[in-house]
C-alpha cells in the first residue's frame, strides 16, 4: 500500500526530529509501528537512538515492541542514547500482553464497564443464563451477525440470545473483542477450539484465524509476536468499522428548521434507524440561522469530549430525559435530547465526530480554523493539538490566510506550537513581513500580554523570531563573537556570509522596533 | 405536536453577544436555582456558553471575583437560616449545609470549567470548586468552630460512655468534610480538629486513670476492654490512619503516662500472685519501647527480691545440705520464671536477659558464700550415684547459674579443692567431671578449665603408669600412684616426706615404684604427698573382720601395731617421724572420731599430748565390714573454714587477682602502648570479666603498683594518661 508506506516513511523522519504530535497523528492513521525502513530501522530505534525521550514513551505506549529477546529490541536498548530510555524500554519489556491502544480504542473499552453515564442499551445473554450489558451501536458497528439481529428487533426488546452452541467463554471473549480488550492471551488452548467456531458463525474472521494460527505454535515468543500482530490488526480492522459507522451517523443527518421546534417524528424515525442513536445533535447551518442538521449520535462516544462527558454526568436539563429499565440498562422508549453544536458548520462537526468516532486527524487545512475553535470549545485537548500540526503542515494555509491569523489563533487558544510556527515563518522571511502594518499590531499585542502575564522583560514573539533568524542561517550566539575576531581576513567563508545576511536580517527587525519606540 | 426547543444561543464567536452584566445575571440566576435544587431546569449547553463567551473575551478574572463573591453572599445567608433560626443540633445544620454547598458547588464547576482550564489555570488561581470550599472553611465552619469542635467532643465522649444516641454516621460525615477542606497547607482536620480530638481524649482517659480504684491485678484486663471499646467506638466513624493515632495516645494515657504504678503495683502484684496470663496480657499491651523495658526491669527486679529472700539455710547442720537445699531451690526458681518470661517475651532472647540480669544480681549478693553454695552443690551433684542423663540436665542447670556468677575465681578455687578430692579418691564418674569441664569451658572460655585439664591428664598418665608397674613388678597389693603436676592441684608442696619411715611393705613398694617412673622418665623428681593417699588395711576384729580405708598417715600408726602393744605419741613420732601436726590429726581420727575409734586412748580425754599412750582397740565393730576412716579437721583448719564464712573473698584469692589484674593491665598496654586511665580500665575489665567483678579500688592500686615498678609511666602532663615502658 502506498499511502501507508509513505506515511510510514513521514513517520520515521518525525521520529528522527523528535516531534510527539506529528507521531501521534500519523499513528492514528494506523501505520505499523513495528515495521521498518529500508535500512532497517524501526520508529523506535530512531527514537532512542536520537533520545526523544516523550516519543520513545508514547511509542510503546501506543505498542511499539521492544522485546529483547529479539534482535529488534536488543538494538533499541544498546542504541539508547541515555539511560533514562534505555530503562524506560527495559521496564516495558516485561509486558507479554502488549496493550495497542490507540486514543479511540482505549476510550471504547474503557466502555464496556464503565458506568458513569449509564448508557448501555441492550443485554446479551448466553443459554445459561449469563448476562453482560452492552452498546447496539457498537454491535451494529461491529458485527454483521448481531446488526441483522438488532435491525429487526424493536425499542422495547432489551435483550439478545446467543446461539445456543456458545461456550461458557464465549460472553467474555465477544464482549471484550467488540469493545477491543486485549482478550488474547485470556484465550487457553482448552476453549480455543470452541471459541473459533462461533467466532466464524459471528463474523469475527481474525480471531478465529488467530486461534487457527496459534493453535499451531509452541514456542511463548512466537506466540505472543503473533498476539502482538493480531491485536494491531483488530484495531486497525475495528477502526475501519467505525469509520464507516461514522460515515452511515453522516449520512442519516436530517436537515430540519428549528423555528417551530424539531418535531417529534424525525426524532423517532431517526431514533429507530440504522445507526440507535442515544442523542441527538443538532449543528446550526449557519450561525443564527433557524436550519440545521440532526445528526444521530452516541453519548458513549461524545463522552470523549470534556464538554459532553460533563454535560451527560452532570444533572443539568440535557440529563433528564433518560431513563432506566429495570433491568438496569437504558430505556430505549423514551424522547432523547436534542444537544447543539458549538459550531455552526456542518463540515466542521463532521471532522470531530469522526475523531471522536474513529480518531481521524488529518485534517484539511481549510476546515482546520474551525476545527481548532470547536475543539477547544468541547475541551478536546488532543484534537487541538493534532490541528495546530495540521496547520504547521500545510504550506496551502498561508496562501489563504496571513501569518498574523495564525498568530491569533494561537494566542486565542493558547496554542505555543502555532507561535513558535508564526515566528519562525516570519524569521524566513523578515524583509517582507517588517514592511507589514499588521507586524507592527502584533508586536504590540505580543508586548501588552507581557504587563499581564508579568513574566519576563521581553516580548515573546521578538525573541522567537530572533531565535528562529538564528536557527534559519544555522549559527550560534558564540559564533557571532568569533567572528568579530576574523573580519579583518578578507577570507570569505560560507559562515561568513551566512553571518552577514543574518545580521542584516537582524537589524530590519531592530530597525523596524526602533521605528516603533519599543524597548526590549 | 409536541416539538423539541432548541435553546443554544446559535453558536459560538456570536457577535450579537450579550453585555457582561445581562451574562452575569444568567449565571448568577442559574446559581441560585443550583442552590435552590432547581438544577433540572437550567441549561448545560446555555449556561457553559455563557462563561466560554466571556473567558474568551478576556473577562474571565472578573467573572472569577464575582463568583467568589456570590459564594460568600450565599454562605452568609445560609448561615443566618441555617444556624440562627433553627434551635436544632449545630453539628446536624452544619452537615446539611455542608451537603448542599458540595452538590451546588460540584455543578456550579461543571458549568464553569472552561473557565477553571483556561483561566484559572494560566492565571495560577484556584479552580472554583475549591474556591468555594475555602468560602465555606471561612464563613461557616470557622465561625462555629467553637461549638462544632466542643459538641463533636461531646458526642464522642458519650459514644466511649456506651450512649446509644451517638449519630455516628453524621460524625463520619464532619470528620469526611474537615479531611476535605483544606487549611493552610494541610487539612483543616488535621491542622484544626485533630489536635482538639486528641485533648479530648487525652482528658477523658486522664480522668479515667484519676478515678482509678480497681485492683492492681485487675488493670491489665481493665485497659484491654478500654481499648477494645475505643477501637470499637472508633471504627465506627474514624478512618485507619486517625484510629492508629488515637490508639496510640489512650495508650500512651493508660501505660505509659502510668508507668509507675503499671510497673510498681501491676508488675510485682501479677508476679506475687502467679497471674501470668494476666502479666503476659499487661507486656503485649505496653507497646512502647521504653515501657517494655521498664516492665522487663520490674520482673528483673522483682525476681531478684525474691531470689535474695532465699537465704542459705544456715540452721542445717551440714553445711553441704545448705548449700544443695539453697542452690536447688534458687534453680527451681530460676526454671520458673524462665518459663513464665518467655512465654510473654515476643523474641527469645530478651527474656533470658530479663531472668539472667535478676540472677546476676541475686549471685552477686553475698557472693563468696554464693560460689561456695555452688560449688558444693555441683561437688554433691558429682558425688551422687544419681542416673547420669539426669545428673547431666542438673549439672547443665548448674553452669546456667555459673556463668552469672561475677567471682568465678572464688567458685574456682573451692571447685578445684574439691575437684582434687574427688578425682584422688575416685568419687565421681570421670565422665562426668569432664563433661562438665568442657561444658565451663563453652561458656567462659579456656583459661578457666586449664588446672582442671591438667588434672585430668596427670590421673590418665598414672592409670597407665600403673597398669604397666604392675605388669613389670611383682606387686603383693592393690597400689595405685597417682603422679600430680604439683602446679595444677590445689596442694601445698610438702617438703619433709624423705624422713618419714614407712611400714617396709610399703617402702618396698615405694622403691620399686620410682625405680620404674626413673626408667620412664628420666630426669624427674618424684615427690610423694602421703597426706593425699589412702590405704585399705583388713584386720579381723574381736568381734567382726573389717577393710577400713584411712589416710596413709593413719595407717603408717596404725601398722606400728603390728609390732608393737603399746604405744605413747612420742614414740609414734620417733619411729615414724610423721609431722607433729598430722600426727596428732591422725591420732585424733583414730582414737577419738566415735565411728572409727580404732585405738584405744590413755588417758581417754579429747586433746593428744606427748605422753598419751595408745593400743588396738580390738573390741571396735561396726555395721558394715568397709569401714572409711575420715580424717578429722584439726582445730586451726577448722578455724580457717570458718572465718571464710564471710562474705569477702580470702586473702589467697586478692592477691591473685591482683596478678591477674597487673599481668592484664601490662598485657593491654604493651598492646595499645599508650592510653587514657578509663579506656585502661575498661579493657582490663573485659578481659578478666570472665572470672572476677574489677573494681576501680583494685584497678587503681594495681597501676600504681606498676608505676613503682615500672611497668609504664605516667604521662608528665596528663597524669591520667599512661605510656607503657618496654
């Protein structure tokens, strides 16, 4: 596959650099992390080889593998750079069951029991009477073999049968592999023939070629590689459900108008459709306008943002529609709420839900304004994060904005990456940006948060800048010193006009603040 | 139809947005229905915007002041309806206002968490949520400090009282909302409450202990259902970590605040009375180190009271059955509270430590008599034809004693007096006495055993000799030689023996004997101690035949007879040339002793003189046919034994241990070359502890004696400071 080998060719070079975010968004494309380069390299021996430590962490969090047993995990562990990674990859090294969680999955089986907001929907039951609580949207996004059974069941039936060949097991593992538990190393050799004929029977078609596989092997190491392999696929393959899960959410979206109330006949029609929705939200078309669209959500899902997730634990009015069966699960009969958007943009609330649906975060420059102000406004920390990369990557976004917007986007959501971004696009090209009136407000702005924050005596954009005229000409403060020494030698070096290009683009700034009567 | 209203403000970065004041009257109508319980009717979605709004807007610190402040009116008028109208339970109030506050302020927060993230956070203040906790720790909890903290107590008390109105669930509560509430930098518990829980306490058993009138015996049982209920009272409504505390201080109260009258009057009661589970319950109740201590010191103290109330019994006529009838009843005793002590002890050592250091202390006391009584009894133990397992556990007793004897050289030199004794006449199973050297030398190490095993060896050595003299000599008589090292045995040298004419029998032998011990060892002078030996002598009686064993000398006189009728006590000593001394012993035993009166006496008086003359009694009998004839003690031996009746240690063993001392302090210094008096001493002490107590009398007239002598020298300018001189 392409893409992928090129997003893995990207994440190599991020990992060299030491940059978490770019990491974190391209692992979330799901690239293998445990493949390698054409040299034979693995992301987390670059990693701690060049001592990035933050990103040597979040590799193995996210199951990089470094056993060292094998020859892989022996070369991360003689080629890191300190000894703080080296005993960062020797504690992760005793895990056998290897957790690949990637954002999405860690929050899905953090679900399965999870009870905060109540909102399981459905029982399912073996023959012998075992029950466990479940989600239907994550059955009819999962399984085709419950999803048909789900589709033709009505809101007032709260529970669903196994077959009746299902053993005891078979409860624990299916709900574990739908919410992504690691359920692999739980499997023992006595139940897995059981366990891969109903998994045939459900659909669930890599478990069962797991437990073909493993049933062949012997030895613990390869046992767990193939673990290791398998939980990464039943990530990848669950991400895929959810992303066309989250496609069908996008598409059941009902346009209605809101100037006479939503009525309650869309709201049911929708409730009954194929995605269950448990909430309802609803994004403005515009901003005040009275048309917008209702998409068929899932509060489970939404929780993974602050802002929903306090908003379903709290008791405000959005809470008080829901009910309890006696069985303890969630009263599907009732009216659920309708919860607006904070954006009005269709676009927009689509990109976060597929984040939150199933972690998408490559987002397109265009949306990435809005996507930034919606996700600070729902107190999605990560997607903000995974914006301001979006937008530090994209060379499109200047052609259509000005630096300067960037800089308020930075400043308005505190976003430190975006500053450093600004002043280093400003540093590369400072004869333009000095001629700019809107360079002049910003340095003003930049020197009137300085009396509020009362940190230090100068002005963080100039000092970035400064320090990114450095960078772009490669030099260090003592090498200006130095030289001063030879520039009675005539010899003309590289550094030497290095040096003097930078120092005219140093003074245009001084230049440019003297003009301004500013002190730093 | 019923339709669904959407109430969102129309999204974000609204540009038609309301004033800050229009803002703040939302928020500050939602917050007093929050307060009211009217939460249900409030809008997540309207109210979180309108404080995302105005934190964007940069208004975040004044909507932060204003919140504090509509806390603190809101607190003010709850504690005027709350606390002022209401004539109820103060600590009931408290708690429902508590209650209400935490649910109010727990979804006031969850409306403004925008603004607790994004300003609260950048600007370092508080989040809201505990801003309003501190509001509450001023305004409500701090006004009614007094009386919350004074009716908690009260409660308490009538819980520890057995009241069954005690609320304890609402004490839970007060003490769950103190540990949240924060106050300076800890809890307000722990920096406001709990020091006036503790004083409650501590008074409460104070006033216990005052009224105190039980009996002393019954304490231990007393503190243990105190505690118990205390604990019980606790669990109810205190957490793990605060009921440790509290157990520790009503311990603390009850014991060790209490110490004297625990150790003085519980202790001692306990031990006199043989209460000893009740002594065991009283150590594992006495927690604290320094208590335990004190009550092992109690029983140590106690059992040497009792140890010492154990006088020899001097009335016994024997002065060997006072010595076993003490020394038995003092092991007995000492079994005793071995057993009882370690049974409380919770490791094994310390109790031995406890037993040991009260019978240090009861030996030391009358300590000569002590090594006496000791060693007489280990002499009658060796001298008993008692099983020798049995004789073996006694024996082992025994030595336990030994080894806290302090003035082992005083038992030496009365063990090895009789030690000698019962080896030359073969009184005890040589096994035994061995067993028992080696059993001394483990516990105080070699030098103390060195005599004894040169005993042993010499009568090895003279087994042989004799088996080999009598393969090679033609011997008309059982005789045996025992050839001593004279430095090993307690004896003195004897000087005259050549001149004594022995009976020709005998001085055949004599011959024959050293002509052999010359052919093996050539090179020795043998000297022969007659007053150690003995002889068997069968003579028949008027009435009956007799062996009697007597002392050589004994029967040197009375084998005169054989040639002679009648002898006077001159004669004896011309013919045999026997010292006048032991002659006139001997006669004594014989003529005088009335079990073995084998010659007859003229005049019959009781002293010997000169003229006295002396015949066979041939009308002598006696039940069995051996007869042992001992010698009797003349007047001034007798004399000597009796004035070491005293306490002190004899002359003889002072001026030993002076050697001991000056040989020790010699060897020390020429080891260190220099050092200071103390040090000197100390090291000195250590080395002969394992025979004698040093005592600084001792210690100090040994080094100047040195210095005379120069040994070592003072220091010039430190005269406490000593050189040794090669």
């Amino acid at each position: 596959m392409r893409s992928t080998d090129q997003n893995f060719k990207e994440l190599c070079y991020w990992c060299r650099i030491g940059d978490v975010e770019n990491v974190d968004r391209l692992i979330s494309t799901g690239v293998n992390l445990n493949d390698n380069d054409e040299f034979n390299n693995s992301p987390l021996f670059l990693a701690s080889l060049c001592g990035h430590e933050d990103l040597v962490t979040l590799l193995l969090k996210r199951g990089a593998i470094c056993d060292r047993d094998r020859h892989e995990g022996a070369r991360c562990i003689y080629g890191a750079l300190t000894d703080s990674i080296r005993n960062i990859l020797l504690k992760y090294d005793i895990s056998k069951a290897v957790d690949l969680k990637q954002p999405f999955a860690a929050h899905l089986s953090s679900q399965l029991n999870d009870r905060g907001i109540k909102s399981h929907d459905l029982i399912l039951q073996d023959r012998a009477g075992q029950k466990v609580k479940l989600h239907r949207f994550l059955l009819l996004a999962r399984s085709s073999h419950f999803a048909s059974q789900l589709q033709s069941m009505g809101d007032d039936h709260i529970a669903l049968d196994l077959p009746e060949d299902v053993p005891p097991v078979g409860l624990d593992v299916i709900s574990k592999y739908l919410y992504l538990v690691p359920l692999l190393h739980g499997i023992s050799r006595k139940d897995s023939l059981a366990v891969g004929r109903f998994c045939k029977l459900l659909g669930f078609d890599g478990l069962a070629e797991f437990l073909e596989k493993a049933s062949d092997l012997q030895d613990q190491v390869e046992i767990s590689k193939l673990m290791t392999e398998f939980q990464h696929r039943f990530t990848e393959e669950a991400r895929k459900q959810m992303q066309e899960f989250a496609a069908t959410v996008v598409r059941e979206k009902r346009l209605v108008s809101v100037t006479n109330g939503i009525p309650l006949d869309v709201l049911h029609s929708m409730k009954v459709g194929p995605t269950m929705p448990d909430v309802f939200l609803f994004v403005r078309k515009r901003e005040s306008s009275e048309e917008g669209f209702i998409y068929p959500c899932h509060r489970s899902i939404l929780t993974r943002s602050e802002y929903f997730k306090v908003m379903f634990a709290s008791s405000f009015d959005e809470t008080t529609l829901y009910r309890q069966t006696q069985e303890g699960i969630l009263d599907r009969t009732v009216n659920f709420p309708v919860v607006s958007f904070p954006i009005c943009d269709c676009q927009t609330a689509e990109l976060i839900l597929s984040y939150l649906y199933y972690d998408r975060t490559d987002i397109p420059w265009q949306s990435a304004i809005n996507v930034l102000r919606a996700s600070d406004a729902l107190l999605i920390d990560r997607l903000k994060t995974m914006t301001a990369v979006a937008i530090t990557q994209s060379s499109e976004f200047l052609e259509m904005h000005t630096v300067f917007d960037v800089l308020d986007v930075a400043w308005e959501f505190r976003l430190e990456r975006l500053e450093h971004h600004v002043a280093k696009t400003i540093a590369d090209n400072i004869p333009f940006y000095v001629t700019q009136p809107s360079m002049r407000e910003a340095i003003l702005r930049s020197s009137s948060m300085l009396q509020t924050r009362e940190e230090t005596d100068t002005i963080e954009l100039v000092d970035d800048i400064r320090y990114y005229l450095l960078k772009k000409y490669n030099i260090d403060v003592e090498d200006l010193d130095e030289i001063n020494w030879d520039e009675n030698d005539g010899e003309e070096s590289i550094t030497r006009k290095d040096i003097f290009t930078y120092k005219s683009d140093f003074q245009r700034l001084e230049n440019l603040l003297q003009d301004m009567n500013v002190n730093v | 139809m019923f339709k669904i209203q959407i109430r969102s403000p129309g999204g974000l970065g609204d540009k038609r947005a309301p004033s800050f004041g229009d803002s703040w009257e939302v928020l500050k109508n939602a917050m007093w229905m929050i307060y009211d319980g009217r939460v249900s009717e409030l809008s997540f979605e309207v109210l979180f915007n309108v404080v995302y709004t105005l934190t964007l807007r940069k208004q975040g610190a004044e909507l932060y002041e204003k919140i504090g402040r509509f806390f603190e009116e809101k607190l003010h008028e709850l504690k005027i309806s709350a606390f002022e109208t209401s004539s109820t339970n103060v600590l009931s109030t408290l708690l429902q206002v508590w209650d209400k506050h935490c649910e109010s302020l727990r979804l006031i927060s969850d409306i403004t968490m925008y603004l607790d993230k994004v300003y609260c956070k950048e600007n370092r203040r508080q989040l809201i949520y505990d801003m309003g906790l501190e509001k509450f720790r001023d305004i409500i909890l701090k006004a009614s400090k007094g009386e919350v903290h004074s009716q908690m107590g009260k409660e308490i008390n009538n819980a520890r009282l057995g009241s069954e109105t005690v609320d304890f669930q609402a004490l839970k509560s007060l003490i769950a909302m103190m540990e949240t509430l924060t106050d300076i930098s800890d809890t307000y518990y722990l920096t406001e409450f709990e020091p006036s829980l503790l004083q409650d306490t501590r008074d409460f058993y104070r006033n216990f202990i005052t009224n105190y009138t039980g009996e002393a015996i019954s304490y231990p049982k007393e503190v243990q259902v105190l505690l118990d209920k205390e604990r019980e009272v606790d669990a109810k409504f205190l957490n793990q970590d605060i009921m440790i505390k509290l157990s520790t201080v009503v311990e603390g109260i009850l014991i060790s605040d209490n110490i004297q009258f625990v150790t003085e009057q519980v202790v001692s009661e306990l031990l006199r009375k043989d209460l000893h589970s009740d002594l065991r319950l009283m150590f594992s109740l006495s927690r604290a180190p320094q208590d335990k201590k004190r009550l092992w010191k109690q029983c140590s103290q106690y059992i040497s009271g009792e140890g010492m109330s154990i006088t020899g019994d001097l009335t016994l006529k024997k002065r060997t059955q006072a010595a076993v009838k003490w020394t038995s009843e003092l092991i007995d005793m000492k079994k005793k509270y071995e057993l009882v002590l370690r049974d409380i002890a919770d490791d094994d050592s310390i109790d031995i430590k406890a037993v040991n250091e009260a019978f240090a202390v009861i030996l030391s006391h009358n300590g000569k008599r002590n090594a006496d009584f000791l060693a007489t009894y280990l002499d009658s133990l060796l001298r008993s034809s008692a099983a020798e397992d049995l004789t073996k556990l006694q024996m082992e007793e025994a030595i336990a004693m030994f080894k806290l004897l302090r003035d082992k050289d005083v038992f030496e030199k009365l063990y090895l007096q009789q030690l000698s004794k019962r080896l030359l006449q073969q009184r005890s199973p040589i096994k035994l006495e061995k067993h028992l050297v080696n059993r001394m030398k483990e516990e105080v190490g070699g030098s103390f055993t060195l005599k004894p095993e040169g005993m042993f060896r010499d009568i090895s050595v003279s087994q042989v000799n004799n088996t080999r003299f009598h393969q090679s000599y033609q011997v008309p008589y059982a005789y045996d030689m025992s050839v001593l090292t004279w430095t090993c045995w307690p004896f003195q040298q004897t000087s005259n023996e050549k001149q004594i004419i022995l009976p020709a029998a005998l001085e055949g032998l004599k011959l024959d004997y050293e002509n052999y011990y010359m052919k093996t060892y050539s090179g020795r002078v043998l000297t022969w101690a007659y007053h150690l030996g003995s002889l068997d002598i069968g003579f028949q009686f008027k009435k009956s035949y007799h062996i009697i064993t007597m002392p050589i000398y004994a029967a040197i006189i009375f084998m005169l007879f054989e040639n002679h009728e009648e002898l006077t006590t001159q004669d004896m000593s011309d013919l045999t040339n026997i010292p006048e001394n032991e002659l006139i012993r001997n006669l004594l035993t014989l003529a005088i002793a009335p079990k073995t009166r084998l010659l007859k006496k003229q005049p019959m008086s009781k002293k010997v003189l000169p003229s006295d003359k002396f015949r066979i009694n041939h009308s002598f009998s006696s039940p069995t046919t051996k007869v042992k004839v001992l010698a009797v003690l003349s007047k001034s031996e007798s004399e000597t034994q009796a004035t070491s009746n005293n306490d002190s240690p004899t002359a003889e063993i002072l001026g030993e241990r002076r050697q001991c001392v000056e040989a020790a302090i010699v060897r020390v210094l020429k080891r260190n070359q220099k050092l200071y008096s103390d040090q000197l001493f100390e090291k000195v002490r250590e080395s002969v502890t394992s025979r004698f107590q040093l005592d600084p009398g001792t210690f100090h007239k040994s080094v100047d004696r040195l210095v005379e002598r120069e040994y070592m020298q003072r220091d010039p300018d430190d005269s406490s400071f000593y050189h040794y001189l090669p």
